[in-house]
C-alpha cells in the first residue's frame, strides 16, 4: 500500500479541528493540497494539485471503515544513537572535523524521521476506496491523524466528538519540529543535512557510494529513495523524502 505511485503524498498537515462535537476537519499540504471535511451531510476529501482537483464523497451513515496504518524503521533510530555516540568519542579523542564525527548519525537519525510514514484510507459500503500517505513532519503525526480517524467514524455513526480533537496544537509541534532541526548545531554537533553535503563529487546526483559514505550501509533504504531505480537519487528524489 505505501509503495503506490497513486496514493497522493502529504508532508505538513496545517488544520485538525472540530465544531460543535458533529463536524471535523483536516487540511494538508505537499506537491497536492488535501481537505478531508466530515460532518452533517458526510465525509468530502478534496485533494487539489496543479489547478487540477478531484473530490470523493461519501454520504452520512455510508462511511465502511477508516484505515490508519503507521511506517517506520527503529534500526535506524538505534544506529543514530550508536553513531552519535562514537562521534563524540572519537571528536573527544582526537583534533577531527565535528562534522565528520557527528555527520553519520545526525544524517541517520533525520533520515529515520523522514521516512516515517502514515497512511491513511476511506471505504464507502459500496467499496470505493480513496487512500492518501503522509510524510515528512505530517508522517509524524501518527497520534494526532488517529483521532481525526476516530472522529470520522463518531461523526458518520451519529457520534458526538466534542473534546476529541481538543488540545491538537499544530502551532506548537511545527516549533518543536524547527527546534529539533537546529538542535545539532546549538549542541555542537553537525548543522541539517542537505543534498549537498552528501553529494561530494557535485555532479548533482547521489550515488549509492556517497551515500553508505554519509550514511552508513542500507541498500533498503537507498533503493527506496532511489525512486527510478537507475542506482542514483536525484535532487527531486531526495525532496521526495523531506529535507535533511
């Protein structure tokens, strides 16, 4: 299901809201724009890209079932950690470059938060299916996309929802997520990886070389972000999964 080249991908969501206990409401943005609006007369999903735009609708009482599926790779996490503490070792032991002691695992550490991932799908009792991914910041919002998936539901059974969305602070995560992005040079470590940085030849392509040489050896993940399959990931390739 996530490897669809048909399921629209999102990577900020900018609204998760209610009204009135009986009407919920999720907007997001990528390459495409998306509203999901649930209420009254039924669940809409607009999704706009282009100037060109398509809508499903699904009448109230007529909802079949919400999917709600989360991605991710912990290896990936643990090897950052492994990483990050090496660097410091060997930055503490040695007069090296900080940003090549810290370059691997603050480079495997955003890469295991950019490749999050959550996928979203509406099912009407007469079986058509629409289904959207979310990525990058948006991915990260596996919480807070689950309870609109639980309003949803509440909402076409005749639900009230009141309180449910309550306390969603997009505001307030979008800083955390600026935070966690200038953290590494604030705490000495290396500033966000760029596609330049790993680029090393600047022939303006990646090639699975550089990347073991930034990143560390996963083939998985470098064939995943190498979309086309031709053993490089272009600078549209690497913007796919977010900024480093």
């Amino acid at each position: 299901m996530f490897q669809s080249a048909e399921v629209p991908k999102f990577k900020k969501i900018t609204k998760i809201d209610s009204h009135g206990g009986s009407a919920a409401r999720l907007e997001a943005k990528g390459k495409a724009s998306l509203q999901i609006n649930c209420g009254r007369v039924g669940t809409s999903v607009s999704i706009t890209k282009g100037g060109n735009g398509y809508s499903f609708v699904i009448a109230k009482g007529s909802l079949a079932s919400v999917s709600f599926s989360n991605k991710n790779y912990p290896i990936l996490k643990y090897l950052a950690i492994i990483a990050m503490i090496y660097g410091v070792v060997e930055y503490l032991s040695s007069d090296s470059d900080p940003i090549a002691s810290f370059l691997p695992g603050v480079t495997l550490f955003l890469i295991y938060l950019i490749t999050q991932s959550t996928q979203l799908s509406l099912e009407s009792k007469g079986g058509n299916q629409i289904a959207m991914a979310f990525t990058g910041s948006a991915g990260r919002m596996a919480d807070q996309i689950g309870k609109f998936c639980s309003a949803a539901v509440m909402i076409d059974t005749g639900q009230s929802i009141k309180g449910l969305l309550d306390g969603i602070d997009l505001e307030e995560l979008e800083r955390e997520e600026e935070a966690f992005a200038s953290s590494s040079e604030n705490d000495g470590g290396s500033p966000a990886v760029g596609f330049s940085d790993i680029d090393t030849d600047g022939d303006g392509s990646i090639s699975q070389g550089e990347f073991v040489a930034a990143v560390g050896s996963d083939e998985v993940l470098f064939s995943r972000m190498d979309a086309d399959g031709d053993g490089e990931i272009s600078q549209e390739e690497f913007d796919e999964f977010d900024d480093f």
